[in-house]
C-alpha cells in the first residue's frame, strides 16, 4: 500500500506513533509518506520505502496567522495525486482531519478518491475538541472520516460522550518497538548521575501544565526526606521555569537535573528506578509505557486512558491526580522494598510487552483495509 501520513512533527507521543508505525509498515514493505511542516523527530534515518514532504506554509505581512491548514491541504492534493497514493492516515482531528476532508473533497473534483484513517490522541478530544467553538469542527472531521480510531477505551468512551459521532471509534492502543526500545544500563551514565549509588526517578513530558511538573518536585521532595536520591527531569515547555523556581524552594534541589528535550530517552530509562508521571489528563501515556519497557515501575495519576497502561498494583501505583502524599507514600514504598519492586519491575516489563507493535500494526493494517472498501 502507499500511505501518507500526516502528523505533528514535535516531541510528543503523537508524533513519535506515527513514526514508528510509518517506519515499521515500511520495513513489512509499505510505502509511507510522511507529510507535515518539519521532520519528525524519531524519522532521523534513510529509510527503504519512506518519503517526507515537508509543508510550506505562506508567510505573507498580511497573514497573522500563517494558513497552515490551506498549506497542508494543498500539499496533501499534490501528493496524493502525484505519488499515487492509497489511503491518508491522519493523527489528530484537530486540524488534520477536516485538512484531510479538505484535500479529498478537491481530489474527488478530479476523479480521484483517497479513503481517511484518523486516529485521535487526546488532546484534540479532551482538551483542546471540547470548547464549544470547536467542537462541531470536531464532530464533523470524525464522521467524515472513513476509519476512526482512538488509542484507548477510555478516550472511544470520553469521544462519544463529547461529541455527535456516528462512526464506529475502533480502539487500537499505542505500542512499543522493542528495536528501538533496548538501551542496556550504562555504569557511567549512571555514575555520572548518581556516583552515590542513589536511586534515581525520571520524568519526561512536554512540560505543559496538564503533566503536573510542579507534582512531580513535591513528590522528590517528600520522598529525599527519607532516602538519598535524584531526579531527572527530561524535556521542556511552558512549565519547566516554574518547575525550577519551585525546587529551588525545596532542600535537597541540586539532587534535581534539569535536562531538556532528548531523543534518545531510552538510554535515561535506563539507569533510573522509578517513573513518575502525575498528569492531570493523558488519554494513554505513552511514556508511561516506554518506562514500561524498561523495566521501571510507573507511579501516575489515574486520568483517562493511564489506567489501562499502568496497571494499579502491577505495574506501579496509580493515584487521583493531584494526591501528592499518596503518590510519593508508594514510590517509597517500592523504592525500599527490594522484592517488591523486582515483582513490579519484572510485570512491568511484561505488560509492555502486550502493547509490542507485533500485535498493534496488524490491526492498523486491518483498519486501511477496511478504508478501502
Ligand atoms: O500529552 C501531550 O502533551 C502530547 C500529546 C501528543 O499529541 O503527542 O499526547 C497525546 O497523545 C499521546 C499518543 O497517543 C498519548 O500517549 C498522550 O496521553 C496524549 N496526551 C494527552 O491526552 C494529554
């Protein structure tokens, strides 16, 4: 098949999905065209079977706004037109989906049809979807669309309470590549980190005020008090100059690094020990699900789709958001108790495996065909 995919090229768990799906289908010999307005961050290689066309969107005095939509619609039209593509995959509604609608409405106009998989990450339902201007934009891009899924129940359960839908939403959860997912644990890294032997917790997001970053240095500062230990915290956005400013506040700050973005978080999660992600909403988590596969306990908060990935008691612990004093009562409690946190440790790993992109990308592939008919 020859499929485009469209998504958000930023640090993001949307963003790294498509890219890895659009990877892996090209290696079982898909051709895949990625189109969005800057490479994607996990697409850094040369790759059989993978195109990226990039976006330009007009930059003109009188446009405040640059058009993106109308730049993605027309490169959309181009390229499905001129590589002969089969079928669009666009992640996110909000507004890759009416773009798509869009761009198949000019191509019907010439003969020529494109079938629309969407999938829905979140952000575009529970956040951003839901305010009233936007929501019949949200509603109509879905039921136009040819195949909708959404990464977990919780987020099919929270779209068809928020909006008119009459598609069906088919649930295909996030995955894992365990290609890609295999740092072994480095002595110096870790050294580096904690030349103590101290344990180590890690927090990686976008810093945007829905991760609670602010949560996350209260839950170290509760648990140093009891044990040494440091903190990784790893990316950057809106929250990250309050999240400094508030550790500085607390004792013990320098045991906190700072590290900004990476793109390679695998090897950090691998020498750290617990996984602390405390959002206020995360339709899946797929972070949550990378530490997995590390073999790290996740301590989260109970929001949205989490739930389903970080199992309560297995996995890790799950709190409502905001519990500080839970969620830092049962990171200790794992950090101290040797045995229990290798039972953690070791189901963590094997949940992750579940979500192995072996059992996902079939179903993917199933929904194209179903498109396509
Ligand atoms: O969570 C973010 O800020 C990024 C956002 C994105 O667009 O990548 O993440 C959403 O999609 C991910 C991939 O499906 C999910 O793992 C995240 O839970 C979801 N974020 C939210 O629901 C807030």
């Amino acid at each position: 098949m020859k499929i485009g995919i469209v998504c958000y090229p930023t640090f993001g768990g949307s963003g790294i999905v498509a890219t890895e799906l659009g990877k892996a289908l090209a290696e079982k010999g898909h051709e895949i065209h990625f189109i969005a307005y800057r490479q994607p961050v996990r697409l850094n290689d040369s790759l059989n079977n993978v195109y990226f066309h990039e976006v330009r969107v007009a930059e003109y005095p009188l446009f405040e706004y640059p058009p993106y939509e109308l730049g993605l619609a027309c490169k959309l039209l181009d390229v499905v037109k001129f590589e002969k593509l089969d079928l669009l995959h666009v992640h996110y509604a909000i507004p890759h989906a009416y773009v798509a609608y869009l761009a198949k409405q000019m191509l019907a106009e010439q003969g020529i049809k494109i079938p629309v998989v969407t999938t829905l990450h979140g952000t575009d339902i529970t956040l951003v979807g839901k305010s009233p201007g936007l929501a019949p934009a949200v509603s109509f891009s879905i039921n136009h669309s040819d195949v909708v899924t959404a990464v977990s129940e919780d987020l099919k359960k929270e779209t068809l309470a928020s909006f008119s839908i009459r598609k069906e939403v088919k649930v295909i959860p996030n995955f894992i590549d365990f290609k890609i997912h295999q740092a072994d644990f480095n002595k110096d890294l870790h050294m580096y980190f904690a030349p103590n032997g101290e344990k180590i917790l890690v927090h990686i997001s976008n810093f945007r005020p829905v991760k609670r970053v602010g949560d996350v240095i209260k839950i170290f500062a509760k648990i140093r008090k009891h044990m040494p230990l440091k903190l990784l915290m790893v990316g950057d956005g809106p929250d990250r100059e309050s999240a400094e400013y508030l550790c500085r506040k607390f004792d013990y700050c320098s045991d906190v690094k700072f590290l900004g973005k990476s793109n390679d978080v695998s090897r950090l999660l691998a020498i750290s020990d617990l996984f602390i992600l405390p959002s206020e909403k995360e339709s899946f988590g797929l972070v949550a699900l990378e530490a997995m596969a590390a073999k790290i306990p996740v301590i989260s908060s109970d929001t949205g789709g989490l739930s389903e990935v970080n199992i309560h008691g297995v996995t890790g612990f799950t709190s409502p958001v905001g519990d500080v004093a839970k969620m830092s009562a049962d990171a200790l409690l794992l950090l101290k108790n040797e045995e229990m946190y290798k039972k953690f440790s070791t189901k963590a790993y094997e949940v992750s495996k579940s979500f192995d992109i072996k059992n996902v990308l079939p179903l993917y592939e199933a929904a194209y065909e179903e498109a396509l008919k």
